[in-house]
C-alpha cells in the first residue's frame, strides 16, 4: 500500500490504528467493569484507594513517545513503536475527555457522551489525514487568503448554527461546507434563536412568523430524529449513561452498579 511505504504516513497509519484499538478496549474495559455480572475481569487500579483514571497512563505515554520522538527522531522500526505508544496514548485520554472537560468523574453520565463524540471525530480527522484529505491550496498568496477567509467564514456559520462536528470535518472536505452552511440550524443554536424563534414585537399571524414559526418546527423534527439515531449509536459504542445530568437538591446519591466506573 502506498500509505505505508512513506515513513510519515506510516506513522500516521501506525498512531491511527493504536489510537481506535486504545479507545474501543478501554471503553469495552470500563463496560465490563461495569457490569456487575462480570466479575473476572480486572477492575480499576487503585493503589492505597487512589483511583488513578486511565487519562493519567494517557498522559504519560504522549509525554513520553512525544518527546523520544522530537529529541531523538529514531529510524524505523522505533519511529512506529513511539507511534504505536503516542496513539495508546491518545486513546486513553480523548476516552476521558468529559473529565478533563468539566472537571469531574462524570464518565456514565450523560455530559460523559462527550468523550465517545470527541473520540469519533478524532478517528474521522485522523482517517481523513491518513487518506490525504488535507487543507491546501496552491496559488498567490492574494487567492490562498481569500479561500481560507472564505471557508473560516463558512465554518463559523455551520458554527453559530450548531454543527461543530460537521464544521470540523468540512475544513477536511471543503465541497461539504457549502451543503452543511445552507441546510436547517439546529432549533437552540444562535442561529435557531435569532431568525427561528417568534419574536416578541412581531404578529403572530404575520408571514414572517409563520414563516419562522415553520422553521422552527420543521428544524426541531430534524433535531430530535438526528439526535435519537446519534445517542442510540453512542450508546452502542460506549453504553448508555447511568447517572443524571445533575442531582437533584437532597437526593441520595446513585447505587454503584459495578466495582468501578471508570
């Protein structure tokens, strides 16, 4: 295959692969720590009752892999083993994510969906990178300023309308930024407040509000379908949250349903 046979990208295939195997088995490790009908499987590791998350091991092995990599700059095959260890890495930390986000353990809860997202989109940028779907552009310097003004442009709008995953990805695959910039804004976006949302000074039986009004119905269908399928997969992958969002003032915290949570 021609991605191996450059040194680079072979790299990159060998961070790629190691970053999606980390990922799948800690998620499939913390599931089965979960389940309180496994218990064979090893659980958490807590020397002295310190729960160490697997983000630290993460942390660590990019530190490592990273700086044996810059300082030292081996020949192959040490440049794929320090890849190999750089998307272990990688893995265990972008599958806590929602730690080092909010700054709590809320692995199985349901702010904890953001690491299995972050992880998906990882993997697409990095499967988009490997195949060779990089942001360039050739010619004077006048017309690359204006093609990446333009496409910032577009990927703010896709922003503010509530598509930051999509925005993201379009900066890989331009062709797909014009079709994401002019489709319906997710209805509790910016974008769904300012021109969907009725407005307090407007006739309600106006053309633009029933115009707004039918924008606003139409975009929250699509909203809720996209995001029933989304969660039935994220669940799929990473399983279904068990904690709530936020505990409510005077409730006895959740029964644990495993040895660990992650």
């Amino acid at each position: 295959m021609d991605l191996l046979e450059d040194p680079s990208q072979r790299a990159g295939v060998v961070v790629l692969g190691a970053f999606l195997a980390s990922f799948l088995f800690i998620r499939m490790s913390t599931r089965l720590m979960r389940n309180p009908n496994v218990t064979w499987w090893p659980g958490s590791v807590k020397p002295g009752g310190l729960h160490i998350h697997h983000l630290v091991f993460g942390i660590v092995l990019m530190i490592c892999a990273g700086f044996v990599s810059f300082a030292v700059q081996p020949g192959s095959p040490w440049m794929e083993v320090l890849a190999a260890l750089f998307g272990v890495g990688v893995g265990l930390t972008v599958d806590e994510f929602a730690l080092w986000l909010y700054l709590d353990d809320v692995y199985w809860s349901e702010q904890g969906r953001s690491s299995i997202d972050v992880g998906i989109i990882c993997a697409l940028l990095g499967g988009l990178v490997v195949l060779g779907f990089v942001p360039s552009v050739h010619g004077s310097w006048e017309w690359v300023t204006v093609v990446v003004i333009e496409q910032l442009t577009i990927a703010a709008v896709i922003v503010v309308k509530g598509k930051v995953r999509l925005a993201i990805i379009g900066l890989f695959i331009p062709p797909f930024n014009y079709v994401w910039a002019i489709r319906l804004a997710r209805p509790n976006s910016w974008w769904g407040r300012r021109f969907y949302q009725p407005r307090a000074d407007e006739d309600s039986q106006s053309r633009s509000a029933r115009r707004r009004a039918k924008k606003l119905e139409k975009a929250t269908r699509r909203a809720v379908r996209w995001d029933e399928r989304r969660l039935k997969w994220l669940d799929r992958i990473g399983g279904a949250p068990s904690l709530p969002v936020e505990a409510e003032p005077g409730a006895a915290p959740p029964v644990p349903t495993s040895r660990s949570d992650s």
